[in-house]
C-alpha cells in the first residue's frame, strides 16, 4: 500500500515537472537540492557540527549543478566528422562528485586525543552530495525520501543511540603520596567504582613524595564515571589533577 502511494505520487510529480521548459525545471531541481542538503545541514548546525546548514547546502546545490551540467552535456549536439563514432557519457563527470566529496569529508574528520571526530559530518557531507546528485537528475521522490532518511539517521537516531549501552573511555591523571602499593590501591578504588581498566602509567614527582598516574579506563554510563570523580574530589588521599577523552 506504501508503495503505491509512493509510487502515485513519483508520477504526479513528474508530470506536474513536465510543464515547465528546461531552464525552469532544472532551477526547480536546484531548489529542491538547496532544501535537501539544507534540512540536513541545520541539524548539523544545531549540534554545533563543523559541516553546518552553508556547508551541506552548497554541497548539495554543487552536486545538483554538476548533474545538470552532465545532462546537457549528453544532449547537446557535437558536431563531429563522418567516419568518428562519438560517445558521450553523462555519468563521467557525475564520477568526480564522489570523488571530490571524499577531500571535502576528510577534512571534517579529525583526530582528537585517542579517538576521531567527525565521522557522521563526513558521512552526512557524502550523503548530501548523493541527494543533490539526486535532485539535479530529476529524481524528486527520491530525495525526498533520502533527506527524511538522513535527517531522521542524524536526528533520532542519536536519540535511540544514547539509551544503548555502550562502552565510553576516560583517561584520568590522578596525583596521590607515594607509598607502598600505592599504584594497586588506586587502581583498585577505581575498579570498585566500576571502571574497567585499559592501561596505566605513572610518574613520580621531582621530590618524589608524590606520584602521578595516569589511568585509562572504560565505563559504560556517564553517572559511573561522575560518581567516581566526586569520590576523587572527595577523598583527600587523592586529587584529580586532569581528565580526558
């Protein structure tokens, strides 16, 4: 039944596309690019996203543009000598969108302490490109659908995301006196608070009363990791000097 419906409506609006003369549809498939990558990029923007709503749109506008181009590219008629077989393939100047998008998504993606940043941008930026690419060949149902789709990927998903568990990682530079198992007594107090350790190094001050750890532990939820950095604050054996990503 779903199908149908789409199915009804991709032929309204194709038909209703058909009306207008060439200048007028194709700045109509431009639009609707601009309002694609738009929508997406105004859910970037308000995660403070580094690719944000100019970003997307312009994407999704260039790919929709270059679509275009290639389309009348193919149509036009090259004068060419008898005896010359002419092949014209509108899809290969389609290739470099993905190709020059795959630049534009690196650069989103950066390398923060011990993980990465920036993944979904760079794969929204990838997925708008397509959307405009989309548009630009007249394929309005389609991009419709796909912007709901990335949107609704970006959107409420991150909703469903944060209820699952999942493992979360903290380095945590922890300064204490130096003494007799002091290294084991602390890695224990975190394992009791429920961190899992990952791995643990120290240094002793230059007066070597006190020693410096610094600890990197897995937990599974954030109220986890608070409470053990209240205990911290809290305990006067320790004091928590830093903590990281």
């Amino acid at each position: 039944m779903t199908l149908a419906v789409i199915d009804a409506f991709d032929h309204s609006i194709r038909t209703w596309g058909t009306q207008f003369n060439w200048p007028a549809e194709y700045v109509l498939r431009l639009l609707l690019a601009a309002a694609a990558g738009g929508l997406v990029g105004i859910e970037r923007e308000l995660r403070g996203r580094q690719a944000g709503f100019r970003t997307n749109l312009l994407v999704s506008v260039g790919s929709a543009l270059v679509m275009l181009i290639s389309i009348s590219f193919a149509d036009r008629s090259w004068p060419h000598a008898d005896g010359i077989n002419l092949n014209i393939d509108p899809a290969r100047i389609a290739y470099g969108i993905m190709t020059g998008i795959g630049f534009l998504g690196a650069g989103a993606i950066l390398k923060h302490g011990n993980g990465i940043r920036g993944l979904t941008t760079a794969a929204a930026l990838w997925c708008v490109a397509a959307v405009g690419m989309a548009a630009g060949l007249g394929m309005y149902t389609i991009t419709v659908i796909a912007t709901i789709i990335i949107v609704g990927a970006l959107w409420m998903l991150d909703f469903a995301e944060n209820l699952m568990p999942r493992t979360r990682y903290r380095t945590l530079v922890i300064r204490r006196r130096w003494g007799p198992d002091c290294i084991v007594k602390t890695i224990d107090k975190l394992k009791a608070a429920g961190m899992k350790i990952q791995t643990v190094s120290f240094q002793r001050t230059d007066d070597l009363q006190f020693v410096d750890l610094s600890i990197h532990a897995a937990f599974k939820n954030w109220k986890t990791y608070y409470a053990l950095e209240r205990a911290l604050e809290t305990d006067v054996e320790f004091e928590l000097m830093a903590t990281r990503e």
